[in-house]
C-alpha cells in the first residue's frame, strides 16, 4: 500500500481514460494516460522496442484466493509532462488534432522534442507542416522553434520570409526585433549569427538560405575565427625528487595526477602550504612513506596550466598574487590579437571587466561582424547585447563626429588677409562619416587626416587652388582643428559602463541562466572544461 505521503496520480481525460487500454504513462507531473500499445507501436519504433521488454504492472497482483485488486496494465514513467504528452498522442491517435495548440509555436517545442525523441514520425510531418503555414505570420516565432528543434528546413522558410518584411535601421549589426524572443533560450549565439548574415545579404548575393543551424564546415574561413584552440600539453616537470601528487577534479571523468615538489607549492600559495603541513602531519602519524596527495577542484587543463605557471615565474582561490597578475598579463594579450572570443569566454565565466575590456576591443578593431565556435556553445543574449554595445558607440561617435563637424565653419581667414573656402574639405569629412563606421575619436581623426592628405594632393596634382590651403595657414588650420576636436575622450567608456542606455548587463546574460549546452540545444549553459584554452593563452583562468 502507498504511503499517505506519497504523491497521487491522477486521470487523463478522455480519450486517454478508456479502460480499453493495456498501458499507462506516467508524466513527469504524475497524470496517467491509459494508452493502447498496439497504437504506441505503430506510431512510435522506440516504443515498440520498448514494449517487446516485461513491463512493471500498476498495482501488484492479488494472492491468489485473498481479496484484493487485480493487476492493472504496465506503467511507463515519461519525462514530459501532461500538455507535451496530450499533445503529442492526439497526433498519433485517430481522433480530431488539436489545432488551437499548433497555433501557438512555443507549444509545439516539448512536442517536437518529445516526438523525436521516440522516433515518431508523423507528429513531426504533421507539426512541421503546421509551422510551415504559420511562418508568413510568425517568422520570428517559427525561426526560434526551428532552431530549438533543429529543424533547418524550417529555419531557412522562416529566414526568408523574415527577409521579405525586414527593413534594416541605419546600417546598426543588432536584430531589434530579437528582444521579442526574451532571454532567447534554447538558442545559440552562431544561430543569431547566421541568421543576421542571411538577413544583411545584399540581393542576388552569393549567401544561402541553407544550413541556418550548422556551423560552417571550416570556422577558420568566415571572418577572424580561430582554430588554433589546441590544448597545450599537461604539465610535467624533470626537476627530480617529487614528493605530491596534485590529482583534478574527478567530476569530469577518469584523470591522472601531476607529479609536483611539495616546496614549490608551499612558496607559490599560503592555502598549498597549510594544506600540504596538515597532510604531512596525518601521514607522519600513519608513518606513511607514500607521496602526498593534494585533491583540487579544477579540471585537468586549468590545474596543469596553474602549475605550470609556478614552475617558470615567481589573489586568488589559491591566494597567488603573483600568478594572478601574470595570468591577466597573458589574457590581455590574447584578448587584444583575439577579442570577440576573449568577450564570449569571459562572459561565460562571469568575469565582468575583462569582458567589457574585451567589448572595447571589439569595437576598436570592428571584429564583432566576424564569426568564432564558441558561439555555438553560447546563447544569442549574449552576442544580442555586444551588437547593442557596438551600434551604440558606434551611433555616440556619428554623432560626436558630426557636431565636430558643424562647428567648422565654410570659410578661414588666411594669411593673406582673405577669405578661403573649405566646404570641399567639409563635405568629403562628411562623405566619410556616411561611408564609414568609427571605434574611436582617434579612428575618426586618422580617417578625417587621410581624407585631408588626398584632398590637397589632388589640389596639387591639378594645381588648383592649392596656394590657398598650403601657403596661408589654412592646412594648418585644418590639422590643428582634427587636433582640437577629437582629442578629448569619446563616449564609448560611458556608454559601457551606462547597463540601462546599452541594454546589458554580464551578470543577468551569463549562460548560468540561458539553457544552453555545449552541445548546442538545452542543458547546463556552461562551456566544457577546458574551453577556455580555446584562446590559445597557454594558461587557463
């Protein structure tokens, strides 16, 4: 008899309530579907391997000739609860389908996952078919379930009708019309990424509306992406007569420890030395003549590259200020040659000021339009925000630029005691506004000096005019005025630190929230261990 505490199930409601039916499953909010097997089978094949196998009955058999209840049919426990479970057994039944709920594209997610999941073919025809219709309606809303679901056909439809009603804003790189999505869960960074290619692709260009959901076959070609993520190899030493052995975390596995000097480690890290004295005083006792071992909560990569470390240089977990500064000196290298990964990578770890570091950098070098893998592993949200950075600044630096520009007047007294005309000048200063896209006031002012430079070498070369700007002060004039203008400090500090103007904040778009796996669907949210050697620091934060 079940104990009072223990929760009850309840009933389906018809027709998953027939007392016809010879199996039951058990959702995940415990509501039991009384289900005909031979149904189950034909429509499902994992089901009907399954079903081949004893199955446990509802309520145990009565003693033969004692009072009690007879057995009830098998009971299957499932991992979806009762709206993902109606919904998907209504498509397999023959009974009326439930339109009102393959309406709602956000519905039809657990159920497609659950449809595949038990290899049951015609709800995901049938579902697919659904989304197909409603995608001239709702392309955003059937992109988001495609790319949850993995279905590409889906994807690339929905893209293109996407493409037939959007209208981009002033050439900005964010996808505004992605904040409809919410936190975007289920999502990945490289989907947002190629679905924003597609959308930008200028028309009768080369870009297909084809593998929306796949990461190109070789990163390394689109934009900066980088593959030189080999791991360096595992930390050893030939300095002979090791006394500890420094084992990581087995959560990840099988691993083998790195054989280390008891003496290095206690100079390198006070919490190593108390550690180390605490296991020579129990092994002193036990007259242990066995290595001592030191247990650590990193994983494999980060634990080798720490020792490494204080093997070859002189505040942390570990409280290793020395390493820790040699560390940030080594990130800030790679961050700077590698930025939109140092970004993601430093987002994914919650290390908020290296990431806005790394977003600077981004916007200085203009790599935010290129790809890297790592987006695969990282949720839109994450990507959405940097876009939204970089527009910004981007936007604050136009206009700084602009009004730099208004204060100029159109004509300079000269040397001459006349006046010069400058509005050519002026409007090819302007032109380049137009034209181009800045990362800093020093980058409008190196883009402002060249067009000065060709402009009066044109002069020159046609002998037009050129008298008037060299010889009488108006060149200098010129350069003193970019001098003037854009040596004070531009907005782009601001706009990073102002969360509210740029619509982010590290600590609420963290993965730690976002659903998303390594493997690129659902799951954990954080990268695999390791991952972050992808940056090729040959050290590990």
């Amino acid at each position: 008899m079940a104990s009072p505490d223990t929760p009850q199930s309840t009933a389906a409601t018809a027709p998953f309530d027939q007392p016809s039916a010879d199996l039951i499953l058990r959702t995940a909010d415990l509501v039991d579907f009384r289900v005909h097997s031979q149904i189950l089978a034909q429509a499902s094949p994992f089901f009907a391997s399954m079903l081949t196998l004893p199955q446990a009955p509802a309520c145990p058999p009565s003693t033969p000739g004692a009072p009690g209840l007879d057995a009830g049919p098998p009971v299957v426990p499932v991992s979806e609860d009762r709206a993902t479970l109606e919904l998907l057994l209504r498509l397999v039944y023959p009974i009326p389908k439930p339109r009102a709920q393959m309406d709602d594209p956000q519905m039809m997610v657990p159920a497609l996952r659950a449809a595949m999941k038990y290899d049951m073919a015609l709800p995901v025809e049938i579902m697919s078919e659904r989304l197909a219709a409603i995608t001239p309606t709702s392309p955003l809303q059937a992109w988001a379930v495609a790319c949850r679901t993995g279905l590409e056909d889906i994807a690339c439809g929905a893209a293109e009708a996407l493409k037939k009603t959007w209208t981009r804003p002033d050439k900005l790189e964010a996808l505004a019309f992605m904040d409809e999505l919410g936190d975007m869960s289920g999502i990945s960074a490289g989907d947002y990424f190629r679905l924003k290619q597609y959308l930008m692709s200028e028309p009768g260009a080369t870009t297909e509306c084809s593998n929306l959901l796949s990461p190109p076959p070789n990163p390394e070609q689109v934009g900066n992406s980088q593959s030189e993520g080999a791991s360096s190899p595992g930390f050893s030493t030939d300095i002979p007569g090791t006394d500890v052995e420094c084992w990581p975390s087995s959560n990840i596995g099988q691993t083998t420890p790195f054989a280390a000097h008891q003496s290095v480690l206690a100079i390198h890290s006070p919490v190593w030395k108390s550690q180390i004295a605490s296991l020579r005083a129990a092994s002193a006792s036990a007259r242990s003549n066995q290595p001592l071992t030191l247990q650590f909560d990193e994983d494999p990569a980060t634990l080798s590259a720490l020792l490494q470390i204080c093997y070859t240089h002189e505040k942390g977990k570990y409280d290793m200020p020395h390493i820790v500064a040699y560390i940030r000196l080594a990130w800030d290298d790679a961050a700077s040659r590698n930025p939109l990964e140092a970004y993601f990578i430093a987002v994914n770890h919650r290390l908020r000021d290296c990431a806005k570091a790394a977003a600077k950098e981004v916007l200085v070098k203009k790599t935010a339009l290129t790809y890297v893998s790592v987006m695969e592993r990282l949720p839109p949200l994450v990507y959405h925000c940097l876009l939204v950075y970089y527009d910004t600044c981007r936007t604050m630096l136009r206009e700084q630029a602009l009004q730099a520009l208004a204060n100029l007047p159109e004509r300079v007294y000269n040397h001459s005691r006349r006046y010069v005309d400058i509005t050519d000048i002026r409007k090819a200063w302007e032109g380049a506004i137009d034209r181009e896209w800045f990362g800093s006031l020093e980058g409008i002012k190196q883009v402002f000096q060249e067009e000065l430079d060709m402009f009066l070498e044109k002069l020159a070369s046609h002998n037009f005019n050129y008298m008037s700007y060299n010889d009488s002060g108006v060149t200098e004039y010129l350069r003193g005025f970019l001098h003037c203008a854009f040596a004070k400090q531009d907005g782009t500090e601001r706009a990073l630190n102002d969360d509210h103007s740029c619509h982010w904040n590290i600590g609420d778009i963290s993965t730690r929230s976002t659903g998303m796996d390594v493997s690129g669907r659902s799951g954990s949210g954080r990268l695999a261990p390791g991952a972050i050697g992808n940056l090729n620091l040959n050290c590990t934060l």
